[in-house]
C-alpha cells in the first residue's frame, strides 16, 4: 500500500483535513468543518466517489475534530485502509524554535502553547487538532509544520523592528512571516516548472488570497517578507490593512475612545478591502468597479498600489530579479490584479503578454513575453500537499 499522510489545518473557525499520497500528489479525500462556535456550522466530506455535506452544530474545535475524523468511519474511506503513516498538522506559529517540520511530542505542545500570545486566533486551534488526534490516532507519528518555519532565518535586518532591544527580547517581538509553506512550495515549483537551478534564482513570491503577504528569495532562501510579528503588518489583504502607521492606533484610542479589541478587531477584521470597498472578496469588488463604484475602485488601487510598492522594494533588496510569481485564490485566478501590479514595471524588466495573461487555463505558467528580462508566472500553491511531503520526510 502506498504511504499517504492525513493533512490536517485547524483555523480560528474551521477543520481542513485531507489524505494527501504525497509520491504522486493524489489526494484520497478531503473535507471540512466550518463555521465552528457559530450559527449554521457545517461538514463537508468528499472522496472520488462521494460528496456529503450536512449541517449540525459543531460547539468547539474539539467536536470539530471528531466529527472530521468520524467522517472517515461514516462516509469512508476508512483511515486503516488508507496507508496513513503520518498526520500533518498545520501550526501558524512556531517563533524562533523550528526551523522545518517536527515530530510532535509533550515538549512541542508544550513549546506551541507557550507561544499561543503571538497567535491567539490560530495556535490554540491548532493545538486542540493535534490532542485530539494524537488521542484517536496514537499509531502514527504527528508531525507540525509551522507557517514560521520557512522564515526562521530572516537576516537580521530584514526581521529586526527599531524598538528598544530589551523589550523587544523581553516580549519576543521581531518579524516572524507567515504563509511560509506557501512560499517555500510555490518558489520552488517555480524553478522546477522553469528547468533552473533554484540556488541561482531571485525571486518575488506574492501569495494573494483573503490573508496576502509578498517573500523575496534568493537562492531558495527568504531575504525579506512582508507580514512581520502578526500576519496584520504588510500587503492589503481581504479584512486586513496591513502596512499603517502604528499611531493611527494611539490616535483612535485617544479621540475616538476605542479600546485595544476594539482596534485590533477594526484592522483585523474591518479593513483592507473590505474597509474600503464593502466586501472582501475581489470579485465582489471587480463588480462593483464595473457598476461605477468610486470605493471599489479606490480599493483596488490600494491594493495594486501596496503589491507594486512591494515588487520595487524586493527587486532592490536582491539586487534584481529575475522570477516574479503570483499565486492564492487571487494571484491564481485574477488577470485584472496581474495586469494592474505588473503595469509601468517595464523599467525593472517586468512585463505581461496580455494573451498569456488572460488565457483561462490551469496549472503552473508563464505569463511574460518570450525574452523577458523577468520570468512571470502563474504558479498554483499546494499548502497540504506540501506538508504531507515535509511530515512524510521526517518520519
């Protein structure tokens, strides 16, 4: 029977779980638990041959869990008959211990609670999927692979915040990047896609999605990222406003009399683009720039304006570039969002053939003329195909 790994991915209010044969890139089954603590929580289960989707409350992460794994026993197909040597668990923050995926055991629960300040919405979730699956499948090796990790090593200018150094060390501030298995999977499918030598290459990775954060790479290695402590610093993003000036927040507190969460949950979660355009969904947004709405425009130029800063900051980093790749739900699949971040980069070699560009096809690609000083690409990313590959390799 060939190795699979079960990916599993517990966010603030969701479970997404999948059997990943990590050789060939299959995917056995998948699923999700959604809406978790809240009104109208469902599951949704899908193998080759069947596809269930059913609404029931779903009170906590740990109910949240079972379900996910009772689904198997119910639905199939069942996890013994699945060749599972590992579980894979996605963990958001593993600050400065983990530099790749780890085998979990008490030390590292221990390691990822103790951390959970730096990342209150998504280490203690991701806690709960590890407990209780280590408790119903005690069988196999767990293993975490952090959204830190790819970025552990950030050069020391590019992860220091010019605070004072001893309350810096004392509450563990420092730009930490998130998305990191992202980036790493996508640059390195990049090369591979290409024929070139990853170690050559300098590239720019933007991962666009609700959550969006731009890496510059250079020899496989990240030199630079945008998210920092939080993912809240960087690229606009769906609820997020990424890069602001911290004194908007002493501003707010001082003459709009908001508390702390009040802030924290306005820049979090009632911003970006749907702050500026109503809706956080971009395609919501291309509807409304076609219906004549100045806010919608006005976001997307935001937007655009954020990514290209982004690019020109990253290529002089490097000392040039010679790979820009778009990947996520937005990079992926919005020709419009290429086009604007490329447009008027001529002078750094950047340029997109509008055919390739627009053309409504799948899988990784190149969008650049032929000759281009830079290569663009289009290079869909694989989060749990990447940590079922890193978890196999560890056990």
């Amino acid at each position: 029977m060939t190795a699979t790994v079960l990916v599993v991915n517990s966010g603030s209010s969701s479970i997404k779980y999948r059997v990943v044969e990590p050789a060939s890139a299959t995917t056995l089954a998948a699923g999700i638990v959604e809406r978790i603590g809240e009104d109208g929580s469902r599951v949704e289960h899908r193998t080759d041959e069947v596809a269930v989707a059913r609404k029931l409350p779903v009170p906590d992460h740990r109910e949240g869990m079972q379900l996910a794994l009772a689904m198997f026993d119910e639905v199939g197909p069942p996890l013994d008959e699945l060749g599972i040597v590992a579980v894979g668990h996605r963990v958001v923050m593993g600050g400065r211990y983990y530099d790749g995926p780890t085998v979990i055991d008490d030390d590292v629960i221990a390691t990822v609670e103790r951390l959970a300040p730096l990342a209150p919405l998504h280490n203690p979730p991701n806690l709960v999927a590890i407990r209780i699956g280590r408790e119903l499948l005690p069988d196999v090796p767990h293993v975490a692979v952090f959204d830190t990790a790819f970025f552990r090593d950030l050069p020391d200018a590019a992860a220091t915040y010019a605070l004072d150094l001893e309350v810096a060390e004392r509450h563990r501030i420092r730009r930490y990047g998130f998305h990191g298995t992202s980036h790493q999977y996508v640059s390195a499918t990049a090369a591979e896609v290409l024929g070139r030598d990853l170690a050559e290459l300098r590239q720019i990775v933007l991962h666009l999605g609700n959550g969006a954060s731009a890496s510059a790479i250079v020899g496989g290695r990240p030199v630079d990222t945008s998210m920092g402590m939080t993912p809240l610093e960087g690229l606009v993003m769906g609820t997020r406003t990424g890069d602001i000036d911290p004194a908007i927040a002493f501003h707010l507190a001082r003459t709009a009399g908001m508390t702390v969460d009040e802030i924290d949950h306005l820049f979090n979660h009632r911003s970006g683009l749907r702050g500026l355009a109503g809706h956080n969904d971009m395609r919501e947004v291309h509807r409304r720039i076609a219906a004549g709405d100045r806010n919608a425009r006005l976001a997307l130029d935001v937007y655009v304006h954020r990514l290209r800063k982004y690019i020109g900051a990253y290529t002089a980093i490097m000392g040039g570039l010679d790979v820009l790749v778009f990947t996520a739900g937005v990079g992926e699949n919005d020709p419009v969002v290429r086009a604007e971040a490329t447009a008027g980069l001529d002078h750094l070699g950047i340029t997109v053939d509008p055919e390739r560009n627009a053309a409504p096809v799948g899988g990784a690609r190149v969008i650049s003329p032929d000759g281009a000083a830079v290569t663009v690409m289009v290079v869909p990313t694989d989060e749990e195909l990447a940590i079922a590959r890193q978890a196999i390799a560890v056990v």
